[in-house]
C-alpha cells in the first residue's frame, strides 16, 4: 500500500490515542527520557514480547515485503539490501554494525562473507551473550557492550559500517555521526535502515502528541525529519549517496501489529491481567503497533534505507 500524504489534520490518531490512554499512562510515556539506561530496559523487558509475536529467528527489526503481504523471510532483505550497498563498492576487509542484537544479521551476512571481518555493537549486555551464542561458529565476527556515540576504536579502523533500526536510538545524533566518521577509513560506506519524520511538527497538537507518543514507546530518542538528519551526516563528513524508499515494504510488518493491537484491546480484562503478571513496558508495544502503521499511511513517517559515504 503507497504511504498517502499527511493530512492536515488526522482525527483518527487522536482517537487512537485516546483509546490507548484507557490502558496505559500516555502521560508518563510521553515524559520519558531516552537515556541509554532506558533504552537497555526497553529492550531487556521487550524480549519476550518480540520473540513470542515478532520473530521466531531472532529478528528485532521489521519484515519488508515488496509483494505486499506480510511473511517471515521479509526478515531476511534488510540485512541483504544493506549487504549489497556495502559490497556495491567493493568487499569491505573490516565492517561495524551498530545496534547488533541478538546477531540476526551479522549470522546472515558474515556467512556470505567469510573473508570480511564483522564487529557488532550492542548497549543490552542481553543482545551481546545472545549474539555472541548465535555466531559462535562464525570466526570472521566479534560483539561487544558498547555505544556507537562512543566508539573504542581506531581512527579508520573500519572500511564499512551499517545500521537496522537502531540509529534512531542515538541520544546525541552529531557526537554519533562524528564517531562513525571517525573510526570509517575515506570512500568506505555508512548504510542506515530506519524510520525518520517526514516533517518536524505536526499541522495539530493532537496529531504532534501521537506521533511524539509512537517514538517514546519504542525509546526512540530524538524525532529527526531525514533532511536534518543528512545535514548532521554531511557536517560529520559523509555525502549522501542514495535513497531507498521502503515504507510500501515495511507496512505488511506494520498493519500485522496493528492487527494484534486490536485484537489486545478487545480484551479489557485480559489486556489488564497481561500488564500486572507481564509489565506495563513491555505492553508499551502495543502502543507502537497501534499507531505506526497509521503514521506511515498519513505519510508522517517513512522508512528508507540511506546510504551515505565517508569523504
């Protein structure tokens, strides 16, 4: 389904949103400070949520599916579409990826590339004895506990570095874009997997609150339109190379969770037994499932992959 144009002004958000406040204080999400303690328990109380309803195989990030129709090898070509834009310019010896997980994409990609050597990063000590488990077998990857607004190591150390759905969580985007420039050797390639804003602001305050409530509950940390966000890119040292449009891809994914969010909501007295015997935060997903597939719709968010190159 094409994203359609944001409206200006979207009732049916705001109602959204008025029905997720009879189940979770809207308020109190919306205060929420992304720090990285947070986003390490967004993560750590979100795990079983996403290996019960998101991915059997370990994927955290989205299914995109070109045809149309949600299904589970969708979890399969970010990872591959972010493959072949770093091999595009040729095999990288040494490549980074920030915000590994549980090591879904550096199992696939380091298979299809055992002469290149694979470093993940991960904030959740969790995602790093998990992926650390999954690539065992893999000689050509390491992973450690660490933040990309941070990076231990080298200037140049890295001929390539790539990034599903975690750059959104960099609590400061131009210390992280100065990092990841440091540490890439010139010409190597920065490929992005993410969701950005289409615009900074909202024509209404009702819609401005739900798309700000949908970021909050996924601890997104800053709510970045992708033209400010390649304009910190370019002042880091990277030209940007192309866009990829993804949001026609990424709403099977999306309008699934939508579906199970309903479906959680019909259930009043169900929904309340889940958030005392689970936690409210890892509910919060369902937060997230009600409203973003209605965002990208509107066309308020998109979802691209961006390639960028080291100058």
């Amino acid at each position: 389904m094409t994203p359609r144009p944001a409206a200006t002004d979207d009732p049916e958000l705001a109602r959204r949103v008025s029905l997720l406040s009879n189940y979770f204080d809207v308020d109190t999400i919306l205060a929420r400070s992304a720090t990285a303690s947070d986003i390490i328990s967004y993560y750590r109380k979100s795990s079983l949520g996403y290996s019960l309803f998101h991915s059997r195989h370990g994927s955290i990030h989205m299914a995109l599916n070109p045809q149309g129709e949600f299904d589970e090898l969708g979890y399969y070509r970010a990872p591959e579409l972010v493959w072949s834009a770093l091999a595009e310019q040729a095999t990288p010896g040494r490549v980074l990826e920030l915000g590994s997980g549980n090591g879904f994409n550096l199992d696939l990609i380091a298979t299809q590339a055992p002469a290149t050597t694979f470093t993940g990063i991960d904030l959740v000590p969790q995602h790093v004895r998990s992926a650390r488990r999954r690539c065992a077998e893999r000689s050509n990857v390491a992973v450690e506990v660490g933040d990309f607004q941070a990076l231990a190591y080298e200037q140049h150390y890295f001929a390539g570095a790539y990034s599903i759905e975690s750059f959104c969580h960099a609590r400061d985007p131009e210390r992280a874009f100065d990092e990841i420039a440091r540490v890439l050797a010139p010409r190597s390639r920065f490929v992005v997997v993410d969701a950005w804003r289409t615009r900074k602001k909202a024509n209404d305050v009702a819609t401005a609150r739900a798309l700000k409530l949908t970021e909050k509950s996924m601890s997104v940390s800053s709510a970045l339109t992708q033209r400010e966000w390649l304009g910190m890119a370019r002042r880091a040292g990277f030209r940007h190379s192309k866009v990829v449009p993804l949001s026609h891809e990424v709403l099977p994914n999306l309008e699934r969770f939508e579906r199970m969010a309903i479906r959680f909501m019909r259930h009043k007295r169900l929904a309340r037994l889940a958030g005392r015997t689970i936690g409210l935060r890892l509910l919060e997903n369902v937060v997230a499932g009600y409203l973003m597939a209605e965002s990208v719709r509107l066309g308020y968010h998109r979802y691209d992959m961006v390639v960028l190159t080291k100058t």
